[in-house]
C-alpha cells in the first residue's frame, strides 16, 4: 500500500461522520524491520526539506496534532520529527490555560508561540482545545470570565469556528501553511493502552484518574470533534484523520503528509547573484593564500 496524503484529508464543507473514517487500515509494512527502515526514510527526506526550508526562509510551517488520550501524539512528533535539527522546529504543549491567559480571548496564548518564517512550530494540542474539551465541558466556558451576553452555547462555538478560520486564513496569507492532524483511535485501543499504563511500572506516570473521567465522555469528544473538523478543515489548513490504532502506520502516514506538503512549496535554496559570487571568490582567493598552516 503506498500512502496517499489526500486519502486521509478532510475535505473542505466536509460533513464528518468518524465512524465512517478507519482507526486502522492495512499497514505498509509488512515487518518491524520493513516500517523501521521506511520511517528512517521518510525522517531524512523531512531533514533535508527542513534544511530547504530554514534556508529559503519563506514559509512557516505549524504542525496541530490533537487526539483523544493514548491516541500517540508525544510518539507520532518524536518519531517523525527525530532527524529535523532541534534550531529549526519548536514544540509547544498546551494544557489548562493559566490565570494571565484567561484574561485574553482564547487564541492568544498559541498565537504567542506561532513559528517564524524558515521554522516548523509544533503545537501538542491548541486552540482547538477551546472547541474540544470546552464543549464537552461547558462549565469550564462559564469560569472563563466571559460577558454573559457571548457565553450562549447555542451561537458561541460557531462564532469560534469561525475566529479559528479567520485565523487560519490570515496566517496562510501571510506565508504560514498548516496541516492539521486527528490521530483517530478507538475506543477499545484506548482501553487496550490504559491498561498497559498501569500494567507496565515505567508507563504508570502517564496515566492518572482524571484519564478514566474523560473516557466517561468518549461519545460526547467524537460529537465535539465530527464539528470541529466539518467546520474548521479548509483547502488552506486542511484537518487530516490519520487511523492511529496501529502507532507504527500512523507515523509513516504523518510523515509522508508533512513531507507531501512541504515538497508542494516548491522551495530552492537562495541563488547567488553575480556581486555575490565575486564575493566570495575574493574570500576564498584570500583563504587560498593563507596556506594549509594559516598565514
């Protein structure tokens, strides 16, 4: 099977039903050795565009990833990720919003961590946390300091769709691409992972009680989220739906998508001019002279 990035792309006005999109497909590897070897790949074709990009300095690149717990989203961006130089990507994690955040709208915290031109930002959960865990839980929208005029359920997580696109739009016009992913697992995956959490001692620190609450609401997140995606997935910062039951597979398909999209740049590395040239001729005549012992 060899991977297509638009066969896991949520199309624009897309109405997203996920029980209709796989949490597992057939892998495209046949042995641990085979999808090692094409991860390694894959991880060096992404460096040398990395290098491509901070060179160009062009574009900024951000990387979303969200997912339900143990879907493998810390795994999917140290794989995938490991041969990119360290200089030119950062990865930023978001959890509860602190007191100084609340008191901006809900965008402002990520948007202090947008990457630069000729950079990859990684975002570990994001804004889109405020359409997520804040539908499924509404008090938390009601502590957030809101006009009570603005906090109408019935209007508000429209009106988020559409700041996020807004957004999105504004960054793309700006030079910024952005690919989004859902890393889809199933339920019975995400029991099969706790469970290892707790039977294996070196995994216990990743798993807590608060986790077991959240799977109470597994319906209500596949609901939040089938909007989500319907709503925010565009030909400018298209959502993906990467089946994430086999974490192997779901690496090579995040992968490939990062490096389809980056190759669809069509980045060159800065050319010399002719001043330039002359330049750096004189540099090496001077170099030159200086002998193997210096001068």
């Amino acid at each position: 099977m060899k991977i297509k990035s638009r066969d896991f792309r949520v199309k624009e006005d897309d109405k997203v039903d996920l029980k209709k999109w796989p949490t597992r497909v057939k892998p495209v590897y046949k042995t641990k050795e085979a999808y090692k070897a094409l991860l390694e790949k894959q991880v060096e074709e992404l460096s040398e565009q990395q290098r491509l990009h901070y060179a160009s300095n062009r574009y900024a690149v951000l990387l979303i990833f969200q997912a339900m717990d143990a879907a493998g989203k810390d795994g999917a961006i140290r794989h995938v990720m490991s041969g990119v130089n360290p200089q030119g990507c950062q990865v930023f994690s978001f959890k509860h919003p602190s007191a100084t955040e609340l008191e901006h709208d809900f965008m402002w915290r990520t948007s202090q961590c947008l990457p630069e031109r000729g950079r990859i930002g990684i975002f570990n959960r994001s804004y889109y946390e405020e359409v997520l865990i804040v539908r499924v839980h509404p008090e938390i929208l009601r502590s957030q300091g809101l006009p009570d005029s603005l906090v109408e359920e019935s209007a508000i997580w429209q009106e988020r769709y559409r700041s996020i696109v807004d957004l999105e739009n504004h960054l793309y016009r700006n030079g910024t691409r952005i690919i989004k992913f859902f890393l889809h697992l199933s339920e019975e995956e995400q029991r099969k992972r706790f469970l290892d959490r707790i039977d294996e001692p070196e995994k216990n620190w990743k798993f807590s009680q608060a986790d077991i609450e959240e799977r109470k609401f597994w319906k209500e997140y596949m609901r939040a989220y089938e909007a989500c995606l319907s709503a925010t997935s565009t030909k400018k910062a298209p959502w993906y739906v990467v089946p994430a039951d086999d974490k192997e597979n779901a690496r090579l398909i995040v992968s490939r998508i990062i490096l389809d999209t980056f190759k669809a740049l069509k980045m060159r590395y800065p050319e010399t001019d002719a001043k330039r040239q002359q330049e750096l001729l004189s540099i090496r005549q001077q170099l030159m002279k200086e002998g193997p012992n210096g001068s």
